[in-house]
C-alpha cells in the first residue's frame, strides 16, 4: 500500500502512476471496503498518512481537515466546542465487517449521510471545499474560504460521493453546526403495513414541529435497536432536537398528532442518541454474514410498494430512514439485482448500491445503478477531465467503463 504524508509526495506518486497508465486504487483507511465493483489496480493509494485538523474556529462552524484524519479526532474536537457535523456520517464497519479507523477524507468520498439528511442535507451540501490530487498528479484546490475552481466544474460536488474515481482527497472543508441541547424520540407501535407508516411520517414531517429524524422498523428488525427495549411490534420512530423547552412544547403537539394513528411513547435523550445511531449504522444488518444488502435512494411513498413487490419474489428483511426515501433490504440469497432494478424503474427511478455480497453472487452485477445514457456521458467527460489516463479506480462505479 501507498501511503504518502504530504500532499506533495501525493501528488509525486500519481504523476508516476500517470506517466505508465498503471492504475491506483484509491481509499482512506479501507473501513468502508468492499462497496463498489472490484477494482483491477497496481497499487492501492491510501490517504491514512495525511493526518491532523489544519483549522478550526468554533466561532465561524467551519473545520478544515486532512483526509486521512480519523472522524474520532474530528468528533472528539468538535463536542469540546459543543458542536457536530449536522450529516451524522454513518461508520460502515458493522455491516462491511471491516476494522480499523474510519477517515473523514473516505465519508466525503461516499457521501455517507445519515438520518439528519432529511432536515440538514446530505455530506456533500455540507462539503465547502477540497484538496485534491487530479489524475496528472496536479494539486487541485476547490471551494473553501477562497474560491478556485477549475475546467468550469463544481469539483467540491463532484468529489464527494465519487468513490475515489475523480481525485485523490488531500484535505477538506466543511461546516458545523452546535449540538442540540436536548432530544427526544417519538415511537408509534404497531404500524405493521409499511405503506401506511410511511404515510404517517409523512404527515409528521408536514407539521411545524421540526422532526430531524423518521425512520420505520419493521416487526423484524425493531428487537434489533436499544436491545430490544422498544415497544413490542414494529416501530416508527420521530426524532425532534433543538432547545430542552422548545422540544417538550413541539413533542406534546406532534404527540396528540399521531395519537390516532399508533400507541405513542417517548424515548428521552439518551435512549434518543444510541437509537439513532444504531439507525444510521444499519445495527440489524451489522449480523458478521455476507448476505447481499442493498442500499436503495427513491421516492419516500415509494419504498413500501418497491419491498412489498419484490417480496413476491424473494426472501428479503427491510426498514426505512429519511422517512422511507432510504431502504436498507437484506435479501436471504440471491441478490436478485435485475428484478430489483426493473422494479426501481417501475416504480419512479431511483438509485440501488449493493454494500456486500458473497463472491459468487458479485458476478456480473453492477454494484452501482446503471446511468442513463445522457448521464453516463456526461460522467465520461468530467473523468476526462480531471483524470485522462483514467488511473483512479477504474471500473469501480462502472464495470468496464472506467469510472
């Protein structure tokens, strides 16, 4: 493994692999291995080495690091100053069964955005602005304090969520936000038709309560949360941050509101902050198997009638965050990937990632949604802008397309 510790020797290593056409695979600290399609690369190119917070000052909500720094450095400075990064980046080594530290450089390489992506946006509306080595070994820099974008592309929303095939991350910008002081979770039990209770978090989220978290357990998957302290049945769960008296005042109101749909109780702030956590770290799938689990984005009316067909057709465990709009689906064999898809399609588009499968079902499936062809296009020519040999991770996004 390549492991430079400046940006400098960085950009020195790609310049080489560059001159040859020899392929890099690019990843942090390699905890979120394994999502997206196998890479074929000489060397794998790894941002561990550039470590440490370049700036900070509470008082702007505006932290600037290198990409290798672990999130544990990160988080632990931040709630010294009583602030968080409002995208709540999901730790993927529960469910990749992976170890080590994950970086901050590898959540913007993914975009991992967690519940509060519904009330404060996903990590790259967050992202301000990058370093980055492009694929002739040239030092890039993107959005931050001061602007310098290059070739007429919003390369800090290119970046992120690129999975190391744009760039080499050396350093990143974003923004914070200050902890809320006090949080509560609301629990509906016995919501057994999913259709229905995403119906119902829709109408919560319609309220002028503020909800910052609606995710639904099913009857399967609930026991799996606060070790099995929830309500018996299913769990539709409704997350209201902010100031202790604002948020008893706004809990009461959206009380009396779903009182008429479920039995209502109220978990409080502690059992409020590991539930969603566990949430976000997909806990009922992080099981130490391989069974296939996907990750699908669509419309959040949608997800329901997308499990409830597909169940027609294969074993498959589900729940729903971003009030229905993210499915996490563990299927019990096969993947069933071009069922899937279809269905996607049928059902108004969206996107499927597979995070894990044994070898033998990986086998000619596109771990990413196929693009379409407009779209694909357009991928291929920002590719050859910033890496025209196409060395970073070829084929990882797009199986024989080197993206």
């Amino acid at each position: 493994m390549l492991m430079p510790n400046t940006e400098t020797e960085a950009a020195e290593i790609v310049r080489a692999h560059a001159d040859t056409a020899a392929a890099l695979d690019i990843v942090g600290n390699a905890t979120r291995g394994g999502i997206g399609n196998p890479v074929e690369a000489d060397q794998r190119l790894s941002s561990r080495g550039l470590t440490g917070i370049v700036s900070y000052n509470p008082a702007e909500m505006v932290l600037s690091a290198k990409a290798g720094t672990p999130i544990s450095e990160i988080e632990a400075a931040l709630a010294e100053a009583g602030q968080m990064m409002a995208f709540e980046p999901m730790d993927h080594r529960g469910i990749m069964g992976t170890s080590g530290e994950p970086t901050i450089g590898g959540a913007f390489a993914v975009n991992a955005s967690g519940p509060r992506r519904i009330s404060a946006g996903a990590a790259r509306d967050n992202l301000l602005g990058v370093r980055f080595v492009n694929g002739m070994g040239e030092c890039v820099k993107a959005g931050g304090r001061v602007m310098k974008n290059v070739t007429g592309l919003d390369l800090v929303k290119l970046l992120a969520g690129s999975h190391g095939t744009l760039g080499f991350l050396t350093e990143v910008t974003f923004k914070v936000l200050p902890v809320p002081k006090y949080s509560v979770t609301i629990v509906l039990s016995g919501l057994y038709e999913d259709a229905q209770a995403a119906a119902v978090m829709a109408t919560a989220l319609g309220l002028p309560v503020e909800v910052s978290g609606a995710a639904h357990l099913p009857v399967m998957v609930a026991p799996h949360h606060l070790d099995g302290s929830l309500p018996e049945g299913p769990a539709t769960v409704l997350r209201l941050e902010g100031l202790e008296a604002s948020v008893l005042v706004r809990a009461e109101k959206l009380e009396k509101a779903m009182a008429g749909f479920a039995p209502v109780s109220r978990l409080g702030p502690d059992d409020t902050e590991t539930l969603w956590r566990e949430i976000r770290d997909v806990k009922a799938y992080s099981d130490g198997t391989e069974k296939p689990l996907w990750r699908v984005s669509m419309a959040p009316t949608e997800g329901a009638k997308l499990v409830a067909r597909l169940r027609l057709e294969a074993g498959i465990d589900a729940f729903y965050d971003w009030q229905g709009g993210l499915v996490w689906m563990r299927m019990e064999a096969d993947p069933e990937a071009d069922s899937l898809r279809q269905m996607i399609k049928a059902f108004g588009g969206g996107h499927a990632t597979l995070m894990r499968a044994p070898a033998v079902h990986r086998d000619g499936i596109s771990a990413f949604q196929p693009l379409a062809p407009a779209v694909a296009l357009l991928s291929q020519r920002v590719k050859q802008k910033v890496d025209p040999v196409g060395i970073f991770s070829p084929g990882r996004m797009a199986r024989g397309a080197g993206a």
